[in-house]
C-alpha cells in the first residue's frame, strides 16, 4: 500500500529483456539463459516502488508475447502501465555474458530497430501523465536510441518544465548508441539544460561540456560548478566514485555538489559482487527518494547505500526495502541471517 | 568421417537464434529459455550433414558473441562455415511458445533487421562455393527478408544455374515476412524458375502460379504439371501431407510428380509430438538426401520418414541417422529400446 | 488496456502458493520445485483479467518476502491488490506431483493455519469494495477454510446481493476441509441461496440438497430445476461433463440449465493434457466473461471452450486470450502454429 | 515401518547411475543431465521396500564419492547396505536418451569393467546374508557382466537352495553383454536349473532352451510346460505381453503358468508412457510381492497392474504404494487428482 | 560401515523442509526453487552420521508424501528413522533466500502449527529409544515450537538422565518462536540443568542466567563458570567466535571452559561463504564427535574446523568426513583438488 | 576464419567427458550435472584454435552417442576431427565436486578402461597428420593411461622429430595413474628426452630426474639448467607459480628459463576463482600461442595472463580471446563490463 507521503515519479525509457546464462558461464558454454526486464529508467522506477513511491512508466514495449510479457514485468510492481504503447516492431534486449574477477561482464544489445525506438513521440500525453508528478527522470540512453525517442524524452523535459516538475538526469554517454544522426554530447548538454538534478560525475560533465577536469572531490566541486554556470537549471550534483580491484570485488563512495558545499559520504568495500548491472540506478533511485524526503547529506547516503546494495542483489534493478539501505547506513554491514 | 559418395550440399540462408521457455511453459511463465541456433535452410544442412553428406552454410551472422555461439552451432555438425559473414547488425532470432492438444504453438520473430538481412550480396564467392557442389538449396524465407538477401539469392542461382548444379526450391510463401518492398508471389516465381526441384504442394504451386488446385492426389499431379509447364526448369515436386488432429496428434504421407507420375506413400500416425518446428526441412533434407543416393520412390519414402521422425526430436534440425530412417521405412515404429 | 465494456469482477479467496516437481516427477525423486500462486477464485480473476475485466482480488496473504511475492504475481496481471490483507501467518501453499497415464496427481495442503485462514472479517471495506462491481465470485473452498473465511464471505455476499452485484457461486464441496466445526454442506446451502449464477453439476447439486439425482442430460435438468425451486436467488446453472480415459487424456463437454431450457455444447476430445489444474477455473472464467459479453449459449460455449484450452496450460490459471477461444469454438482444433 | 507380514527379500545386482538428458533431448543437444541410481534387481528392491519388505541388497559399488551417492540411494528406501562391498574400480553407469512416439530411446553402458564386475566373489557371506530370507532375486544381466558376477551368483543360488529360500529369476538374455568368455544360454540355463519362479515369457525360454515357440498364449502354456520339464525346480511362469504402437503408447497384459493352469489378465492400455526402464521389473517386484501375500491370480494382476503403473514413474523403479496398485486393478485408471 | 567404537546418538527435533530460490536470487524474482530436508538436531546427526556414528532421530513427520520424502532423506545416512511419528499435520518448512556481501539471508518459517509441533509425546519410548545411547542432543528450538514438543523433550532428558546418557544442550534462545505461551528464557534454564555440555557461548549465557557478561575470552571464562555453579550437571562448555566482514566473508575461533581451564583454537578466515546455515550445527557436531573420541583440545579444534567446514558446504548440515576436518586441523588450508 | 599467420598444432590426447553438480553441491546433494568435454591435451588445443591457431586433435572415442558428443564438441571450435578414432569401449568421463573456501574439489576418474586408453596406436597416421604442423603437445597424462596411448605418444614424436615439429611437454606425474605396469617417472624422463619446451616446474623436475630443488626462483633456474643438461632436446623451461590461500583465492605469476636467463611475470592475484580446472592447460596453450608468435617474455606473460583469465571461465578450457589476454597484461584487471 502506497504511503500518504509517497511522491510521484515518471520514469520514460525503454523496456528491454536481460537474456543471460547461467552463473558465470558463456552464451556459447550452455544451451539455457534467464530473462527478465530491465531498462536504466525503469530499474529506476522498480527501486522506487519498492521503496513505496507511486511510479508510472512511459515506454513503448511489442504487441507480441514479449510485449505482454514486459508489461507484466512492470506490473508486478505496482508501477502504473496506462502510458506504455505497443507497437509492431520487436522488442528490444540485450545478452549479458556475466564477468568475474578479472574478467569484465560483455553485453551485446539489440535495440536499436526495437518497439522503443519505433515510439510514436506524438502520441504520449505528456500533460495528463506529469499533471500531478513530484519527479520526471531520464538518462542518456534515451535519446541515444533514436529520433523518436529523442524527440519523446525532448517534449516531455518542456512538459514538465511548464508543469514544475522536478526533472532528474542521468546523463551517461554512451558513444555505442547514437547511430541515428544526432550529437551525443550536443544533444545530452540540450536536454540537461532542462533538468535539475544532475546524477553523473566528472566523466559525464567533461563529455557534455567538452571540458577536461580531474577526478578528485576538489575537482568534482569544480566540474559541478562549472556545469551549474553553463546549465543554470542544474541545482544539485550527485555522483558516486567507484574503486575497482576486479569485477568481483569494488569500492564505492558517495560525494554530492549541492550548490553550496562538497557533501562525502563513507566508503564501502564490495567483496562479493553478485549483479553489477544497474548499480548505478540503484544510485539514482535512491537520490531520487531522499530528494523527496530526506536532506542532501542523508539523500547521497541514501543514494551511496543503495547502490552498494544493489551490487548483491541478482537482476538489473535494487529490491532493497528503505529499512535495509537504512540499516546499512547505520553501518550494519555482517550480513546477520534475518530470521 | 565423410562417405566416398558422400554430395556436397550448399544451403544459403539465416542463421537464427531459438528462444523458448521450457516445455508447454509461457513466456511470461518463467525466467527461463533454452535457446540454439536455426533457420529453415540450416535445419536442411543439419541433417545432411547428420546424414554423411558434405555441407557448406552460407549466411552473415553478428559480430559478436551471440555470432561467434552461431559459428560454433554450425560448426558442431562438421558444416562448413567458411562462407559465413560477420557484421555490425545484431543476429536475428525468434521465440517459441510451445503449444499441446489444442492450443498452438506462438513465434515471435526478430529478424527483419539483423545480420542476415544486411548480408554484403557482392562479397559472397558463388563461384568458388559451387564449383564442385551437388545441390544448392534455397527457401521462400530468404527472398522475404530483405533486399540484400533476395539479390544474394538470386546471384547465387544464377551462379549456380551455370555451373550445372542441381537446386532444390522450398518457396513456402510466409505473408508476415516481404516488408522490404518486392512483392512476394512473383519473386518466389522467378526464383522457382531457376530451379530444379520443387519441394512443396499445392499451397505453394497455388501461391506462386495464382492458381487455385484442390488438395486431392489427382489435384496434387495436375497442380505439379502446371508447375512445370510454367517453370521449365522444375524436373519434379515433393510434397508431404499433413492431417492434424490437434498440435499433438498428426498423420503424415508423402506424394510426389517426377515429372511422369504420381508416388505416393504409407501414411504414419504421430501420436506424441515432441518438436513440430522443422519437420518440413527434415522432409527437405531427406528428399534432397534421397535425389543423391536413391530412385524417386525410396527418395519420397525417405524424406516423409525423416520427416515423421523429426517430430519426435528436440530441436530445429532432424538429427536421425540414415539407418533410423530406413528402420523407419522399414515399419519398425515400436519404438523398442536401442541397448 | 482495459476496454470500455469490460466489467468489474470481484474475486475473493486465498492467494496460495503451488510447489510442484518438474514434469511428472516426485518430490521423493528431485531437489527442486517449480513455484507460483494459485488458488481456485484467483486463478478466476487471472483468467478474467487477461480477457480484458477489471479484476480485484479480496484475500489475506503472509506480511513476509512470500506474501509480498504472492502479491506481485496478483499484481502483474493487472488485478487490484489494494484489498489484499497482510498478517503474521504464514502463506498458504500446497505440493503437486503431477500425474499421468493412469497414474492420479497428488496435492498436499498447507493451509488451514494460514493467512488467509486468519483474515480479519472485519476490516474488509465490502462496501466501497463492491460499489461499482458486476459480480461477485466465490467458490466452495472459502467457507470450508476457517470461520473468519466464512463470515467474511457471509457478509460480502449480503453487501452484494444490497447492492445489486450479481454472485457467481462454484459450490464445491471438498470433504477433507471443513475441520473448524461447521457442516459443510448446510453452510453451502446457505451461501448459495444468496447467490444467482450456480457453477456446478449434479454432485454439486446432491452434496447441497442431499439429493442423488442420476448423471444424465436430463438428471442435469431436473436437479437444476430442484436446485431453483430450493434457492429460489439462483437463476442459471452451468455445468461441464468430464469423461476420463486417464489422467492424460480426457473429453470434455458444457451443458447448463437457463432457467427455461438445457443447453449443451459438443464435446472436445483432449488427448494431452497439460495441467489438469484450475480447468474448471477455467469453465467459471469463461461462464462469468460469457455472462457479461454474450447470450446462454454463447456463454456456455467459452466457459467449454476457455476449459478445454486451460487443459494445454502450465499452470493453475487459464491464460488464454478472447480470441483463443473463439476459434477453438469455431473448430480450430488443429493447433497450427501462430507465427 | 515394516509390517508384521513384511517378507524378508535379498536383491543380487549392480547399482549403475542412470545418466539422462532432460525430456527427449540428446546428449549432444544439452549441457546437464538428471541421474540416479537404478539396476534391474535394485529397482526390484526399490519396489518391494516401498511395498513395505524388507530388503537387503548385495552388490559393490566404487569406493569414491560416486559409489557413496549410490549406497545413500539405497538407504533412502530403507533398504539395507550392509553388505554392499566397495573397491577401487569405477561405479557402473549408463546413459539414456529418452525416445518418443516412433523413435526409440537409446542407451549406452559403461558397466564391464566396473565395481560390481570386480565384485570380490569370495567375501560375500551368503549363509548370513540368506538365513532368514524369503527370496532370492536375480537376473540375466548379473552373470552376463564378468566372471566374478557370475560365480559370486551361483555361490549365493546354492547357498539360498540349501537355506530353502525362494528364487525367483528373470533370466533375460542381453546378447550386447557376456563379453567375458562364457556362453549365456548355458549358463542361464544352469542358474534357471537352481531356480524356482521363472519371471519371463516366450523369448527368454526360447534362448534358454533353444527351443522356437510361437506367442499365443497356448504357445506360452507349452512353452511353460518344457521349461519346467527341463529345469524342474521351476514352479511357475509369469510373463506380462506387451504390444507396441510406438515408444509412447503401448498395450500390456499378464499370463503366467503356475504349473497347472494357464492365467490371463486384462488388458490394459498406456497412452502416454513417462518412463519405459525398469517396468520390467516393476513386474516382477510386483509378482514377488505378491507370492509372498496373494494367490497366483492376484500375484499375476498385482505384477502387471504395478507393470502398468511403472510406465508412468519417472525413473528405473516403481515407487507406487500397494493401494495405488489395487485401485489400478479395481479398474481405477481415470487419473483423478487425490488431494 | 560402522565403526567398532561408533558412538549412538539420539537427536530429537523437528525434520523441516528448507526451500530456497537458485544462487542468490529472491523468491519474487523466480519460480524455481531447491528444496532438501533440515532442521538444528538433524543436521548435528547427519553430521555425526557421516562421521561413522550410529545416530537415531526422533521426530514426527507429516503422513503424506512430503513426510515420505522427509525419512527417506534422513535415511540416506544411514540414520535411525524407526521413532518418527506420522500425523495428518503439515510438515514444517522454511523458505530462505541466501544473502550475499552487505545483504543478510533472510528466512521465514512455516513450522508452529506443523507435524513436530503436534508430536504426540505421550508414545515416544524413550527409555528403548536411549538404552543403549551415548549421547542425547537438544537444542533451544524444540521447546519453542510447542508444549508438545517442551513436554516431550522434558521427558526424554528425564530418561536420559536416568540411563546415564550424556546430554548435549545447544540452548540458543530465538525470541520470534516461543509463542504457545511458556516463557522461553526459563524453560531453557530448566532444561540446561538436565543437560551435561552446554554448545553456545556467552549469549546463550546471558539469556539464560539474565546475566550481562561481556565478549572477551575471559568474560567467556567467568560467564561459563557462573553457569556451572547455577547448573551444576554442566561440566563444559563449548562455544565459537564469529566476526562478520559481510555475509560472505567471515572468522571464526573455537573457545571452551572445560571446567578448569580455558582452551582457544586458532582463527579460521572464511573469505567464501557458500551456505551459512548449519554452521552452529556443525561445531556442535564435531564438539559431540570429539567427546566420543578426542580430549576437549582436539575436541575444540574439530568442533571448529567442522565448523569452518560447514561454510563452504551447500546445505544445512556439514558432509565433512573425518579426514576432511582433521586436515583443516593440520593446516591445509589450500584448496588443492584431490583425485 | 583463420589468420594467415596461424600456427598447426597437434594435440594428442584423451577427449573425457566432465560430469559436475551444479554449483558448489556434492554428487549426492543433487540429480542434475552439467557436462561437457575436455582433457588437459584438448584444453590447449581449444584455447589455441580460439585464438585463431589450426589445430589437429588426435584422439580416439566411443563409438556411440557420446563420442558423437565429444566429436561434435571438438568441431564447434573449428579443430580438426578427422583422425579421432572410434571403438567399442567406453568413453572416458570423471566427475567433479567443485570445491570452495578452504574445502578442496574432488575428481573421481573413470577412464582407465576407456576408448582412448585402447586407441588402436597403428592406425594413427602420424606422417600425414604432422606434416605441415608446427607444435606438437603432449602432457604426462596420455603415457600414463595405457601400454597402447604410451607407444601411441612415443611414435607420435619420434615422427615430429623427424619432421623438425618443434614438441611442446606438460610431464605432470599423476601418481594415481599409471596402473598397467611401466614406471611413470623414467617413461616421462624417455619422452622429454624426446621434446622441445618443457611447460613445467620444479615438481616435474624432482619427479623426472630424482632431484630435489628448492622452489625459489634461484632454485627454478638451476633445476631448469639440470634438466636440460640431462635432457639435451629441451631448449626452454616455462612454469607458473601458484600460492593458494584457498580454493577461491589464489596468486600466480610465471617463470621460465629460456637457456640462458631467467624471466618472471609480475603476480596476478585471483580473488573469486569460478573454476580451478585447466588452468595449466591455459599456461600451456598461452606459452604455445607465445612461441609461434612473440618473444620469451611476452610469451611468458601471455601464457600467465591466459592462466590468470582462465580461473574466471567455466568449464575445462580457455575460452578467451587474444585481445582479452593482452588487456590483462596491460594491467586492465578493473573487469569493466564490454558493451
């Protein structure tokens, strides 16, 4: 049951099948794989669901099996499906061939001709579904994927803009999308300039911004007023700093730019990774929620813990409840059996 | 080991990945599928090779790991894939839910825009690829996916038309595919005329020729003898028939015009289908097998056996052995346990 | 999306949880168990809300990670949970070792301690609940469960039969419940005669009454109309007429009495039976949809039809589409696969 | 808990791991297999312990991890151990591939130079083994194996003649085994000659005595009637006569002669066999079993009606308790659900 | 085979189902889950069981074939299943979904209205089941199910202590049991004073003595000589130090107070858990199998290693052989692979 | 498709059949194992054709399904099949329990008897099989196996001598081999006598020669001179040094004497091992692929590179690619996901 506080968060990306074998093993060493759904914005969407907000996803999924069963996916958690249109072409996916130790995770995406690149920009009714939202949130993968959707994500940042909806942007750049003709970075530095939260770090800045920073707090604190000046809608930066002794055993800490000071949090050791995919959504998901009730320095522990979570948790999205991350946090870190 | 006699076989087409939840299971059922690698012409080079017979695929399949499984699947049969392209485009593929009894199995295809369909048509060697072969084999699936695939085709007959090699045409007319622009009656038409034996039935003959034959044997000969007055170039057709009691429980016999009269054989009761998918290549497969060793009689008998076998095999591909056929053939249907 | 005509259906029951080996295995013989949530009144919801109404489930589930995935699985196929009660019970479950040939399927129980077993009668919003509801459905296990279930149920159907809602009863009785004190038959008695649609056949009809009318078509007749005369609310019985060969293979057939005449369907032969569990679920589904959409005839025609695709199911619940049904009530029996 | 009545029985054989792909898989199309322990005597074993006798089995198994999974496979039933030896060689194993419909399932041993070949002949202590046992059971396959399997057999048929304990024998001829040097159907025919109960038919006397009888059920009675006059220890003669439509249908009834009198059971039919190994000795368990509880009427329906019941058991032995046999010969085969 | 100088042991506590998805997923993100048999008392006799001791379990078992699976596993080992009851409650059972890194475990239990929970105390007869026994182990969880189950195991340390069979108690206190009305921490100080060897530490201690001793190893001094002047039949007690890094990684010691003198092992890193459940178990068992055969030194340091053990072994119960642990004792610490 | 630089490399050696519990369970804790082939010969051979080497497997297995199997899983990554034999015996097969933590894998072996250890050693066409080759490997496994693979090996390089095939050697002794009657130790010493590259370290030259070196790096290098003193053929000594905190968590770096200088590798620590097996076979593929291609060093690195990646693949054999390997090197062990 949804709290009486519980905010409202538009989530608009797509829906896209995880296929992966088994354990660590390769898609050509086994004959069966596990599936589900996942997507950066909807992973976002699932982590606040869980954590009790009243999520709706906007997407467009096939109108085949698949499809069908993508929806359901969503549904399962209580996340509103009204706004997800279905279309003729397939559903997007990707393969997953799972990493350890020293080596790296390989994924392979089929996406690009997929339902979500095929949505119909003109049919969403951006008005009704953020008439009454606290939070819109998108990422950087959405207008990498095609004009539509580019085109989607651009009328819905004005939409909400008019509507005081406060917009959050994980603006990643990923330079193996962006096949269609646009500019990533021109592109991404557009739409940032819509959005008010910004959850990225260094990396991200230098690639919208063209710039060249270091990756020390002093020069997060820099890139992020930089970033303020040149996208004056930007009030906030949150970024997580990840440490990475091998794909199964990392560090992470957490440091936010609030306009004013540099907040830090602790560092966490991951030991045992069990899902490194969509860690850095757990990250949003959980600076989204504390955005909604908590003050800066709890919503990046908030955020920072959730991630570290998320890393042992299997599947694309954090299941963690609030009083899990909270108790990690309060530095509850044994894994003690709850009984 | 090859046979001294063994033919060489060309099969050109896509190489597609299966996706399918475990037995009579829903997509949306479970977390799980068995995949491996198909595709109508593949599934004919299968079983040729099974069979002894020295098989070359010609398709382009992804660069990429899903790719490099394909590589390996058509590699496993001792097939050989030297004439296999890679490419950016991510692999085409399909799911299957299995259906029973009176519910229908359900495919979903992801193919119009993957690797196959963006084979580079001038950099297949036909030349090189058919100087020595014995048959070159073709379906009415490769011509309806793309442009590429259908000038590729046709290059290949072409080529192999002057070489003096035998080809073997299953120009099933699929309606959901050919949404590249040509219109598929017609170029299914012209390709058929470029060939030498026809394997389909009066469904087929009906959908190329515009014609309208009824299903009866007479009607099956006098559709056959159009055929090959407007297709100079077709010698004989092979055709299977099929009567279904439900998804589970079918009968099939085998008829066939070598271009004087009519053959015909037994019919065989399948009670307990196990994998309807692929029957018709392994009916292809073992007529094609049959057109190298056998008169026309025992070639007709040998393509329905391998095909009622395969409806009792796993998978895409019918992977008996000659002497299962012949055993087979032979009304050896007890099923008795081979120690 | 939910059509404009689609009716509101309240379904109310406990939400259990099915473990059953893979196959036709037996617990003794693995170390693994397939998993989901049943129950007889969900599996009605489920089936009702993939044919497009508006469903919500009533029940009790455990406040633990196993409830909340019972409500996820309620939730993903669009039914409304808002009414789904949490306590500190544990869940109900129950094991199945599937059968087959001549061999019976074996069900265990886990439930009569259970959470829906302790709902709280009293904290149900009947009222708000059923406001705008078409019907109501109930089924025999309910009241045999514990004497909250009962008196829970005892007064939806009065808040039903205030406001107008019409109750669709599947009286079964099932000697090896009613452990809490109560006679189970009288307490079914009860409940029917505030009921209007009987979803049941002469059993049914004898267990209530304390009749023993014979089996025929026209015992059928009589024991309805007997029935009507002693529960003057009901004013429609649907029944269907299992023969079983065995646990494989089995031949199903509709008839109902309208209150006037008897209407039967012509019976379909199942010669593979996927799942036997939750058929007539399946007809109760069909009947209730039929209701709502159709005439009697056309009515009892999907109830049969909707069972006898449920045969071909994984699963307690019928997953089949409008469309599915229509064509196996056209004839379609083929099983020819859906591409 | 044993039964008052319970017989004592003692089981000579191997325990071989059964390796099987999942469904009707191949080996080469699969990456996991399912196993399990069976042999024809332990399944004969098995059957009777779940029947409520107490059994002991003899054999060796490997001294490794292997031979350790399969003594724990025989105490799961209650069955002793005691005197099961382990050595230095490898444990005994098949593999299986489970046929459908008209394909035959396949089978590949890997048995001859195995633990129980090595079996120490010598240190088996028959006398205590065999003091206060009803019945001595074994097969053809045990001295088909090796040397020592042989003599350690003959060793303990003498012993059991001595101790007046009852042996029964399925003499079966495998022509694929007795590759050690002897000739097997003399040596049959010796161990036949120190036996009591001839669980076998036409085909098993005709290979023993190399006589040519046909397979009416007159030529059975004749046939029975030689045998006897040959090997006069032989009382009776239980046979079951199975009819093939293919791997997955098939017909069974019993005849036996008891040395006075032909006696016959109905026929019953089996549409939808889960697992043909082991109803062979599904058969002869139940024709055990009943020598020790029945008269030779019963005896004989009790073993064909278990014969019967084992088709639809996953794995190499019967586990269906007494009454699920007696309601099978009740006429009970419509498979309904027991909850 | 047993040992000449096996010890007998009676276990008496519930047989639970233990239910757990694969890896480390959630129930909500799967539909397959492991299941095998467990509980505190059977895990420490399957543990003595393995190590060549001759063990007796008593319990109750639910009469269906859940039951039926629960001894036949307990039988595997070779363990005593002659005083387990059969009643027509439901087995008790767990579900567990396996933590990893900073996630705890989380479980939930199904158990305090189940067979054990109703064991008829009344018909266990103890006096045969402990006449010729060298030990009887209980521990804390038996007399929180259920007065049954308190009676029961009062009586069975009365009679043990009549027959002069040493009592080992593992006393831990779980307060999310203890709900039938006895209030726990009291009924654990009376049943200690019945028992010889007290398995726990400095916790268990305090919650039964209400104490509030401190961690170190001379708080662990002082706390054990307390409890042995309030529970004058304790002559020694056993405990293990667990430090958490995270639920993956973890250390362990061994510390007792044998009645004169502290004795500590040295420390274990666990830097790879594989199953945390069971390990307490495991310490127990190898403290139970050092009293039979080591002095309390080795008995310490087997007691720990087996713990040790336990943590890389999937399960509930540690299938450690002797060598196994006493190798660990040596130091071999390595991993090497045996052949 | 092959490199006009590849390298032809002959393995000769037995193709086993890997039998393993899923996970880390026991044999006797499940009914289900993952398969595939391997055998530490064919593990090099794999790996070199994945980097893009021709490879030859020499071999010989059943002639049945499951040396189909092997055949099929030799081809999948494009290695020569043509001079596998096959025969009447048993394919050879072990079993593993996957070790964790501080308990060690076991491997139970079953091939003493097998079709390899009968390859027919006249039948082996070693002219036309090393003609054009460039490397031929062999470990101390084969010779140990048989009287027929020991003189199968020995002609094998007499004729690789007499072609001027450079011989590579990986002469572990396996003590628990070598049971048909020569003495392991002086036959490895005859058959280095007869080699090129020595991939082996101090053990293998204390077993070989009767020393007794050290194990420092100072040692490495005069037991290195020592050998080639006495084994005037070798030319190069490449070895890697492994210490073992557990079977999770490893170091490894390398070591080689080329004649004149010893080389060493920096250390690579192995914090989460997936699977332990082959990952000398991946030294010794990566030092091969090295010799044909770059200088001692690289080569040295990349065989220790290749070993490190290896302990993060499933199954026998190096799966990963050039540039994979070559990554490592450069110091990437961050295990950042590839998309």
């Amino acid at each position: 049951m949804k709290d009486q506080a519980a905010k409202k968060i538009v989530c608009f990306g797509e829906v896209i099948m995880r296929l992966s074998p088994e354990g660590h093993k390769l898609v050509q060493q086994t004959g069966q794989m596990d599936y589900f759904f996942g997507g950066t914005e909807l992973n976002v969407g699932v982590s606040l669901a869980v954590l009790g907000e009243n999520v709706q996803q906007v997407s467009a999924v096939s109108d085949d099996f698949i499809g069908e069963a993508a929806v359901q996916f969503i549904n399962k958690f209580g996340i509103q499906t009204g706004h997800v249109q279905r279309n003729q072409h397939p559903n997007g996916l990707y393969f997953l061939e799972v990493g350890a130790d020293v080596r790296p995770s390989r994924i392979s995406y089929n996406r690009l001709n997929a339902a979500f690149a095929n949505i119909d920009a003109n049919a969403i009714a951006w008005k009704e579904i953020l008439k009454d939202a606290d939070f819109f949130h998108w990422t950087g993968i959405t207008p990498a994927i095609s004009e539509n959707a580019y085109q989607a994500l651009k009328k819905g940042l004005e939409v909400a803009n008019e509507l005081g909806v406060t917009i959050t942007a994980d603006p990643a750049y990923r330079s193996n999308l962006w096949k269609y003709g646009r500019e990533g970075r021109s592109v991404l530095k557009e739409l940032v300039q819509l959005s008010h939260i910004f959850i990225g770090g260094v990396n991200e800045i230098n690639e919208i911004l063209g710039t060249d920073f270091g990756y020390s707090d002093d020069d997060f604190s820099e890139a992020s007023k930089t970033l303020i000046e040149q996208c004056a809608s930007i009030k906030k930066v949150f970024d997580k700093v990840r440490t990475s002794l091998n794909a199964s055993w990392q560090k992470i800490y957490g440091r936010a730019w609030n306009g004013e000071s540099l907040i830090t949090t602790s560092e966490f050791e991951i030991t045992h990774i069990v899902d490194r995919i969509g860690t850095g959504d757990a990250f949003a998901a959980g600076v989204i929620y504390g955005l909604g009730h908590f003050d800066d320095e709890k919503t990046l522990q908030f955020g920072n813990a959730a991630c570290v979570l998320k890393h042992s948790i299997y599947g694309d999205a954090n299941l963690s409840g609030k009083q899990d991350i909270l108790d990690l946090i309060g530095g509850n870190t044994g894994g003690r059996i709850k009984r």
